[in-house]
C-alpha cells in the first residue's frame, strides 16, 4: 500500500533532518495524472532537472529529492509562522524547473503524457496520510510562479490546521 511506502520514507526523512530544522515535514509530488513521468519516458526533462541540481551551490534548506515511475517528489520542512506557512525560493524554483523541464522535454521527444497534478501531503499525528491536489498543470500550460507558491502555502497551512485539531 502507497500509504504505508509514504509514510516510512516520511518516518526515514525526518530522522535525517539536521537538528536545526524547524517546521513541518511534507511532501510535494509532482505526479503524472496518468501514465509515468520518469527518467525512462523522460529523458530530456531530467537533463534539465539534473542541469539545475547540478547549478546548486549551497540549498536554502533541508530537502531530499526523490524520483518515482508517477513523477518526483520532494520532502521538505514548510517554515511556519505567525504570518502562515512559507516556502522557501530554492523549492518554489525546483517545482518551477521540474514543471517547465516536462514541456520542454516533450518538445525534444520524450515521451508525451498526461497533465501533471501538483499535490502537497504529509501525515498527521494519528499517522493517517493527507493529501491535496493543489493544481492540474498541461504540458504546455504557462507556469505562474507566484500563483504556485501561494497554492502550495495555502493547502500546507490547512492541512497543519487541520491536523492539529485532530
């Protein structure tokens, strides 16, 4: 079962975080909404993707970047604060990249497959797995930076509400 795949990797995630982390540990699934959306059917996209990691200096801040057949995904700590939860620039431009890398893969001959479902999860305190699809982005859909990074903000902040009410 997904879920339970999800929740040890989680589990595996969080105990490698540095002691310095603050916030709350999610996941950020860049998920073909059929088909697949990895090296095999993707080559192109993931020369851009490994051209960006490749350009890194030092990240922003602690993540892990993981491939799957449905697409990647990437564990990261939401910074929360006062003012809601937020999301640092080094994460927002690796979405940003994988999203442009797919259209821009298809365009030198990987693979064309179904739209992309941007989805953010984590696990509540029950260890029960929550999810929300966030937005459905087409192959060659404009991406809108701003619009993505207020999304994901939004539905990370109700979910760590909702997960403390529970």
């Amino acid at each position: 079962m997904w879920e339970e795949t999800f929740k040890r990797r989680m589990r595996e995630f969080g105990k490698h975080a540095p002691e310095i982390v603050k916030g709350d540990p999610f996941s950020i699934k860049i998920r073909a909404a059929s088909g697949c959306f990895h090296r095999e059917h993707s080559p192109e996209a993931y020369k851009i993707i490994d051209d960006y990691f490749s350009s890194l200096s030092e990240p922003e801040c602690y993540f892990k970047f993981e491939e799957h057949e449905s697409g990647p995904e990437i564990l990261v700590y939401l910074a929360i604060t006062t003012a809601g939860v937020t999301l640092v620039k080094s994460i927002i431009d690796l979405i940003v990249v994988i999203l442009k890398a797919r259209s821009e893969g298809i365009k030198k001959g990987d693979r064309k497959n179904a739209s992309l479902e941007l989805i953010i999860r984590k696990t509540k305190r029950n260890d029960e797995v929550v999810e929300e699809k966030i937005i459905r982005i087409d192959p060659f859909d404009l991406i809108d930076k701003q619009k993505i990074q207020k999304q994901i903000e939004k539905s990370a902040k109700s979910l760590i509400d909702e997960k403390n009410n529970k």
